[in-house]
C-alpha cells in the first residue's frame, strides 16, 4: 500500500513532461516506478510456493494482463524483424517499456493488497487524489495560469507548460500533458469518489463529498467531448447499478450543481452544446474519418502481431483512436487481448458486485465497472497510450479490479461462521442465522 501510494503521487503531482534527461521519454518517475514493480513482482514469483491452486475466475484479470505484455512483445519482435525506419526504434522501444510498466503497477495492485480494507483505502485515496487533481484544474481555469512553472527537481529535464483555450476560455490541464487526458483522468477518478462520499461514513459529510464537487466542476471545464461521452457512460452504469434512493440523491445534486456552474461560468454551456451540435464540421472529428483509408493501408501488411507497439509516428498520422492505434501496433490478437483485459476486469467486478453482501464492496466493484469502463471508451477518443498519466490511471484500476474479486471469493470461501457474523444487510437477499444451514436467500 505503501509503494502504491508513493506510484498515485508520483502518478498525479510530477507532469509528464518532467522526465530524466538521458532516459528522454523512457526517464517519467512513474514509468520508472512501475518497472521496479514488475521487476519486484517477478522475483516474488520465484519465492511463491505452489501448494494451494486458486479458481481462474480469480486470477483471470491477471492472466489477461500478462497475455496482453506477451501480445505486445509479439508486437515489438514483428517491428523489429521487418524492414524499419531507424526513427521508429526508438519509439517501439519506450512504448515496450511503458506497457511493462504500467502491467507491473497493475500486478503489484492485483497480487499485493492483502486484505478487503486495504482495497477500500487505496480506492479512497485514489478518490482524494482526483480531488487533489480537480482543485488545480479549478485554479488553473480561475487564474489562467499553469500553476505549475514552479515544479523542479533535480535530475528532471524542465518541462514547458502550456495554458490550452477554447473559444476564449481557459482549458485546465493539470499535471497531465493536455485538457482531453486530464478530464479523462478525472472521469475514471469521479465514480470513486462518489464510492467514498457514500460509503465512507465515518468521514464528516462535507469532508465525503468535497472530492466529488472539486471533481465534477473541474470534468465541466475541461470542454472536452471525450471526457463529456466518457463520463456519461460512467454516470449511466452507476445509475442503473444504484438504489432508487441514491439515484434520487445524485440527480438532485446534479441539477443542483448545474444551476451553479450556469451562473458562475455562463458561457459553459454554451461552449459544450456547441460542441456536439457542430460536431460534423469539427475538423478533429474530419480527421479520424479520412484516416481509415491509411489505416486499412498499414493493416492489411501486418494484420495479426501488427507492426510494432508505438512504430506508426505522427509523421504517418494521428488516429485520435486507441483501438485503431492497437489494430495497427499489435494487430488482432494483442487488440483482443486488450479487450480480453478490460472485459475480465469488468466482469470480476460484476461478480463482486453481484455476490458480496458487504454493501460498501459490492459499491466498489459496481464503482470499478464504471470507471474502467469510462477509461475503456475514452480510447476511441485519442491515442491514450501516448499519455502515461491516462494508461497509469487505467491499468491501477484493472489491478485493483483483479484484486477486489480475489479477496471477495478468498473472503467467500472461508468457513460460513466467520463471515455470516459480520455480513451486513445486502440488495442481494439476507443471510439466515449461522446455526441454520448457512445458505444465502434471494
């Protein structure tokens, strides 16, 4: 907990652009980070004794992960054993390395929390550090300045900072490297924030909810469509997922909270329902149409393990879409084994959700649902595996996914005893007194 902690800091407080100078893109603090995990994480295979065998079902997120990193290394052998352009080397080799990387984060996060309490606490500081992330965007906005400038540590190349606008208004983009992949983060980050704000009861109510409110102003004023889209599927699986009440509850305060952006930002409105209105003659929409001629063209040569994972530069084109990006990097098969990922993540937390008579859990795996998902659609958008901070994010949830739904059946699989004690109320059913037969009622 503690190194995964010390990776969300790293993660969200240093900008991307802040880099070891010789490493060049290869040097973020965070990618370094996550390849000392998955170096750490291998050697603790080796000491990892074989006595007890676990039900793939619970280790499915991580056996999917791993197929991925082999699908990609696939990928790089392809680039690397065709006739290629001495500038893509480079590039093929850093985008290895930050998949390793991020798989290595995720791993320690799927394999190295130990108990159901430490997933709630990383899910919650995961929610304040969105906060924390949200209330800089929020400056940003109100200042017009990057806030930043004054980040410098030794050993980090300087990174230039830039103020984005959109028809004159300020665009925050916090730490991360542009307002898409810092409202996308957000996104990912504001349904475990509600998660916090309506389980973590022990907290003062203000306290609970200031995340969300920092959160949900500053994914407004990104004016970015993608993160709009992305975090409109999140709200919709939440809302289908959650009780009557709290559905009341969250749209009360969604009307609420739109009164006030209206009258404190009054152009706000205006701006994102041009943005959807006008969107046949945007020209970044334009551009991903007319790229699928070029993309077909650089498919069909390598159509299975692809060209190699970061060889199409920008000099080719700039897909603004992920999945067309992976179609051509790793081709079929590591597309499929992408997908195979975020579905095995998506469907162990659907069963946490639907299994776990701990409310606060089974929220938490309905609040995985919906953030991986949110981060799942926010790839057709833009080339996400060109932005550390928004795949860092990403795969930190696929790890706590596989993590949630190994302790859940670890917890589940203990004698009826122990945990019908404690098993609170569920949506589910209830649980008979534990000297009865100990079976779960619908």
């Amino acid at each position: 907990m503690t190194w995964l902690t010390l990776y969300v800091i790293i993660l969200f407080a240093i900008p991307t652009t802040l880099v070891i100078d010789a490493l060049g893109s290869a040097g973020a603090p965070s990618m370094l980070m996550g390849l000392l995990s998955f170096g750490g994480w291998g050697l603790l295979q080796l000491s990892v004794t074989s006595g007890s065998t676990t039900a793939f079902e619970r280790r499915s997120v991580r056996t999917a992960l791993i197929a991925f990193v082999i699908c990609v290394g696939l990928g790089y052998i392809s680039g690397m054993t065709r006739p290629i352009d001495g500038d893509e080397i480079s590039p093929a080799d850093v985008a290895m390395l930050s998949v390793v990387s991020w798989a290595g984060t995720a791993l320690v996060t799927n394999d190295g929390i130990q108990s159901l309490e430490r997933a709630k606490i990383l899910a919650r500081r995961l929610a304040w550090a969105g906060g924390a992330l949200g209330l800089l965007g929020i400056g940003q906005f109100l200042t017009g300045q990057t806030l930043i400038n004054w980040i410098a540590i030794p050993g980090l190349r300087a990174g230039v900072f830039e103020i984005f606008t959109r028809d004159g208004m300020v665009r925050p983009s916090g730490t991360a490297t542009h307002p898409i992949e810092f409202g996308i983060i957000l996104t990912m980050l504001l349904p475990l924030a509600l998660h916090v704000a309506f389980t973590d009861l022990a907290l003062k109510r203000w306290l609970r909810w200031l995340p969300v409110l920092v959160l949900g102003v500053a994914v407004s004023l990104t004016f970015s469509r993608s993160a709009y889209v992305s975090i409109a599927v999140a709200v919709v699986i939440l809302v289908i997922g959650w009780p009557m009440r709290r559905r009341i509850a969250f749209l009360i305060g969604g009307v609420v909270l739109s009164v006030a952006l209206f009258v404190a930002v009054p152009r706000l409105f205006g701006i994102i329902n041009s943005l959807f209105r006008n969107i046949g003659n945007d020209p970044s929409i334009s551009s991903r149409t007319d790229s699928y001629d070029l993309f077909w063209e650089f498919f069909v040569k390598w159509p299975f393990f692809g060209r190699g994972l970061g060889t199409f530069l920008p000099k080719y084109r700039i897909f603004d879409n992920e999945y067309l990006g992976l179609l051509i990097g790793v081709g079929i098969v590591g597309t499929i084994a992408f997908l195979a990922l975020v579905g095995a993540a998506i469907i162990s937390s659907l069963r946490v959700y639907r299994e776990v008579a701990d409310p606060a859990l089974s929220d938490l795996g309905l609040t995985l649902i919906a953030s991986i998902a949110a981060g799942a659609m926010s790839l057709t958008a833009f080339d996400a595996f060109a932005f550390p901070m928004t795949m860092g994010t990403l795969f930190l949830l696929l790890g706590l996914a596989g993590a949630l739904r190994r302790l859940s059946s670890s917890a589940q699989g203990t004698p009826f005893h122990m945990t019908a004690m404690y098993a609170p109320q569920s949506k589910h059913g209830s649980w008979r007194d534990a000297s009865l037969k100990g079976e779960r009622v619908g």
